[in-house]
C-alpha cells in the first residue's frame, strides 16, 4: 500500500492542498490537520448511501462538532481519518473489487474482535489488527 493511494482516498492533491507520495508528506498533512472534505471522501470511498456517510463520519467527529467546524479536522480526528483511509487502501489492494472491499471492511471480523475494520481503524492498535488480518490474506497465510 502506497502512500499515494492513502492520500488519493483523502481527496488527492486538489483536497489535501499538495501531494502525498510519501509517508513524510502524508504525516506533515495530517500533522497540519486535513480538511473536512477529506473525511467526507473516506466516507464516500466505502459507503453509497449519504446517511450511512453521516454515520461513519459522525464516529470520528461528533455531529455537533463536525457541523460547528469550518474547515480543518483536529489532530485526533485527522489521524483517526488518516486511519480509515489506510485500511481502506490496503483493502481495496487485497480485494480489487469495490463491492468486496466494502463487505469485508463492513463485516465484523473474529481476527479483530468482533468488531469490522472500519470501527477498528478508529484506533491505531486496531487499524493495526484488521492490516495484520489483510496482510496475511494477502499473502495466503492461515487467518
């Protein structure tokens, strides 16, 4: 997984207000704080439906708060942002089919608690367990 392909998740350059090739690039972005868009767009890379946009969008900022904001994410929410996006690509780079990468990031997962990949990348620990969960997929190893 590519960092570009993370920050084309993110809204690319247009979005994020230049490139994100690498990893340097990317974190200085999310050090800064992302756009608002940017949520939007991981929102919308998983999800057709506005009102289950909302909802993904709503666990990373509270709907009061994302309503008041003007532009920018906080800290926190950028990287829980970041977080999803990253998934999110390496999903898509295992599965290659649009339908299939939502199920699996929609599905509750044993691997990772219970819990699906997208409620467990709102942590880093558990971003980290549904790419580990991804990764041995990927390279054919028992899950």
């Amino acid at each position: 997984m590519q960092s570009t392909h993370v920050g084309d998740i993110l809204g690319g350059p247009d979005i994020l207000g230049g490139p994100c090739a690498t990893l340097l690039e990317l974190a200085n972005t999310v050090e800064r704080g992302l756009p608002k868009a940017a949520l939007e767009n991981v929102a919308r890379r998983v999800f057709p439906r506005a009102v289950e946009q909302r909802a993904l969008m709503y666990r990373v900022v509270p709907e009061a708060t994302y309503k008041r904001r003007t532009r920018y994410l906080s800290h926190a929410e950028s990287e829980r942002t970041e977080r999803m996006a990253r998934v999110i690509a390496l999903a898509e780079e295992v599965w290659q089919d649009p339908v299939e990468t939502r199920r699996f990031l929609t599905t509750p997962h044993p691997e990772i608690g219970g819990k699906t990949p997208l409620d467990a990348a709102l942590t880093e620990l558990g971003a980290r367990q549904a790419e580990m969960v991804m990764a041995r997929i990927l390279y054919g190893l028992p899950v």
